[in-house]
C-alpha cells in the first residue's frame, strides 16, 4: 500500500526526533527532487532548527527506493559530498556548505549542514538583469578555473553535477555551490559532457559557456 504525503512527512518528522533529539526542528522546505508521491522520496532539503537553537539545513535522502546497486550508489554519493565539500572549502575559495552530522538510518541517511542564505539560480535566472547575470557568471568562472587546477595532465577536480539548480545566490553574489556528491577527478571536458547531455535543463547553455 502507498504512503500518503502526510504518512511520509510524518514519518520523516519522527525520525529527525528520534536521531537529532525533539529540540531538532524542521522549518521550511527548500528544496524537493521528485515530489513525495508513490510511497517514496527522493531528496529534499529543510531548513531546520537544531537543539541549540542554530539555524541549519538538513538534507534527506531515500537510501531504499530502487535496487540494492542504487542504494549503495545513493549512500556512496552522501559519503563523497562530505569529503568533497571539506576538501573544496579547505583548498579553495568556493562557498560551500559544512557537513556537521550524518546519520543512516533503514530507510534514510540524514545530513546536517550549515545553513547558506541564497535562492537557487535556476528559480532566478530567467528575471536577473544583466549587471547581476554578469558579476554571478565571473564569479562561476573563477570557481571553475579553481577546480581545473587540482589535476594535471588534462584531469580536474570536476564537480560532476553543476547546474543552475545546483548554484545558490543571493542578489549578484554567488553565496554557494551544492550537489557535490558526484565530484571526481576526471578529464576537464567530462563536466561539459555531463552538462550537455542533460536534455532536460533548458539552462544548461549557460553552464556549458562557462566550462568551454
């Protein structure tokens, strides 16, 4: 029998308590892959309130829904955006978000995260005017020369999922890069391989001019 929305919601409400104590509270949604429908979810990320009373975001993701192989790929992912995120942040000017905890549980894995201010690009980009657009594209350029410099031999650090709904920013600042659970060291031209393979972003354009 599928869960409802509300039974899944509920369900997850319980077992944020039960892992980051009842002080641990989710606020507001910010972000949702694959609406919750079909008894499942995929991903989605709250802003939260931690039993400190500090502002945080956590993000959820089913670890269970599919295959046995996508459920370790969905763990593996989790477990590379942490040490890709310290590594980013410690060797480079790329804003990044923190990984404070995560926890697995039978059908989860929880990650607590400092919470950035900023709206997802691709929410924005069709109403930036061209001052903005413009100093948020040099940004992303020097954010890319950086990754291309961990390598050599034609290889990079490659964030491996860049998009615009991958790019936080609030006004002409880019506040935050996320999604990094599919970094890798990699030939410089597979992250505009990946970019342009992607049928379904139809602003997928601009983050291609910015890795050619």
């Amino acid at each position: 029998m599928e869960k409802t929305r509300e039974a899944i919601e509920a369900d997850i409400q319980r077992r944020v308590t039960t892992h980051f104590g009842q002080g641990f509270a989710l606020l507001e949604k910010l972000d949702e892959t694959e609406n919750i429908k079909f008894g499942h979810i995929s991903r989605v990320v709250h802003k939260a309130r931690d039993g400190d009373g500090k502002i945080v975001a956590i993000i959820i993701v089913d670890s269970k829904r599919g295959r046995k192989q996508r459920q370790l790929e969905s763990l593996n992912i989790a477990v590379n955006e942490l040490h890709a995120l310290d590594f980013v942040r410690e060797n480079t000017t790329i804003p990044v978000s923190k990984v404070h905890k995560m926890v697995v549980d039978d059908q989860y894995i929880f990650q607590v995260m400092d919470f950035i201010e900023g709206t997802i690009l691709s929410s924005v980009y069709d109403t930036l005017d061209k001052s903005t657009f413009s100093a948020i594209e040099k940004q992303l350029r020097e954010y890319i020369s950086q990754l291309r410099k961990f390598g050599g031999d034609g290889k990079a650090l490659i964030h491996g999922c860049l998009g615009t709904y991958s790019i936080l920013v609030n006004g002409d600042k880019v506040t935050a890069l996320t999604n990094w659970g599919r970094s890798k060291e990699d030939d410089e031209s597979e992250e505009l391989r990946i970019t342009s393979a992607k049928a379904w972003d139809d602003q997928k354009e601009f983050i291609a001019n910015l890795l050619r």
